[in-house]
C-alpha cells in the first residue's frame, strides 16, 4: 500500500515564546516597548542609557504558513515455510514553513532555526522518517527499524566571527524481539540506538535550552539502551 496526504496549514497570530533579545536590539524603534533603560550615563554623551531588562514573555506574533506531504509505504510480504516479512516508511517532508517577521515580510524556517526565537520550539528539518523491517513466524516477532531526521542550519555561535555551521542528520536504528507461545501472555526484548549514537552538537544547546550541546527536541541523549517487558493480559 502507498499513501500520500498533502496538507496546508494557516496559522494566525500563533504564540512564541519571547522574541531573541538581538533582534530587539537591532530596531528599538519597533521594539522599545519591550526593552526597559535606566537614564543616560555621562561616560558615554549621546549613547542610551544602560539596558535594565527585556521582555521576553509570551506573545502574539504575524503568521505561520505551512505545507507538506506526509507519505506512507507499506509492503507485506508472506512465504511458506520462512514466515511473513514486512517492510514500512512513514515519513513528513516539508514544501513550506515560513513565518511572519516582525517587520512583515515572512522567512522560511525549513531545515533552520528560526532567529526570531532564536531556536526556542525546536527545530523543523525538511525531511523525517521512521522505516521498519519486520519478520513473523508464529508467535515470534522480529522488527528493525530506523529514525531518521534531515540536517539543518544552526543557530549562530556566541564567539565573535563564527562561522556558519550545519547540525548533522540525526539517525538511530533500534530491535525488538518478542514471544507469545503462550495464551495471553508476552515477552519482548529490544534494544534502542543500536549503534550507540550521540546527539550531533548544536549552538542551541546551552544558549536556549537547559541541556548543553545538544537539542533536546531533534536528538535522545540516552545512547544505547537494553529493555524488556513481560504482558499478561486477563480475558
């Protein structure tokens, strides 16, 4: 079976969480409102007085446009004697997501962070997926699978003169096993990040979120893991 749904989403005055403080800095005339100054200093004639606080609350900002496809392929496959494979990919890919500027005009976010919030809400990358490859015979279960997301632009570094960087793609490939010769009840093992995949290195990490060095909403920190759950069910 194949599956395509396109979408198209309109969004009006969506909340964000505070606009990036550069951003209120670099057009005060728009943005006065939020920045809050303590009276003018005599070392320094003519300069504004020093910053005392910015406002960064939660507000109502412009527009948010988005398109897409999602797709989904699915193939069974039965045999004599070997079983029932399948194989599947779900996936998003993004034609358009673009946001209103406070100054009206709209940038497109695909496969960046947005500098408005300068990468609060996580990121959107262009293309997402999660493909699995399974095997059943009776009461045995087997599936493998992989959880893919595309690069992206990065968030400007806090040195000065940093050059422009890429987030690498994001993949992890996870198995689980599973048993159920007897009535009502089952066994599943499985293992996560296979591969023991770390989280590839992002500015946003440390500036705009608790964790450093990574974004919490694009990567797992957990690295590879082992589990197991035994279910009885009462009928």
């Amino acid at each position: 079976s194949i599956g395509f749904d396109a979408f198209r989403v309109e969004l009006k005055n969506p909340i964000i969480f505070g606009i990036d403080p550069s951003t209120m800095l670099a057009d005060e005339t728009q943005f006065g409102s939020f920045i809050t100054r303590g009276a003018p200093t005599d070392n320094c004639p003519g300069c504004p007085g020093p910053i005392l606080s910015i406002n960064q609350l939660n507000l109502n900002l412009g527009e948010t446009n988005v398109n897409g496809v999602d797709a989904d392929f699915r193939y069974r496959l039965p045999t004599e004697g070997t079983g029932t494979f399948t194989f599947g990919v779900i996936g998003t890919y993004f034609t358009k997501y673009e946001t209103q500027t406070p100054d009206g005009s709209f940038l497109d976010l695909i496969g960046r962070v947005s500098p408005i919030v300068n990468g609060a809400g996580g990121v959107i990358p262009r293309w997402h997926h999660y493909a699995s490859l399974g095997w059943n015979s009776g009461p045995w279960d087997l599936t493998l699978s992989q959880n893919y997301q595309r690069h992206y632009e990065d968030i400007a570094g806090t040195r000065p003169g940093a050059p422009e960087r890429e987030v690498d793609s994001y993949q992890t490939f996870d198995f689980q096993g599973s048993w159920s010769g007897i009535d009502n009840l089952k066994v599943a093992v499985g293992l996560k990040n296979m591969f023991d995949e770390d989280p590839p290195y992002t500015n946003a990490g440390g500036q705009n979120y608790f964790q450093s060095g990574y974004d919490p909403g694009y990567a797992d920190p957990r690295g590879r893991f082992f589990y197991g759950t035994v279910t009885y069910s009462f009928r």
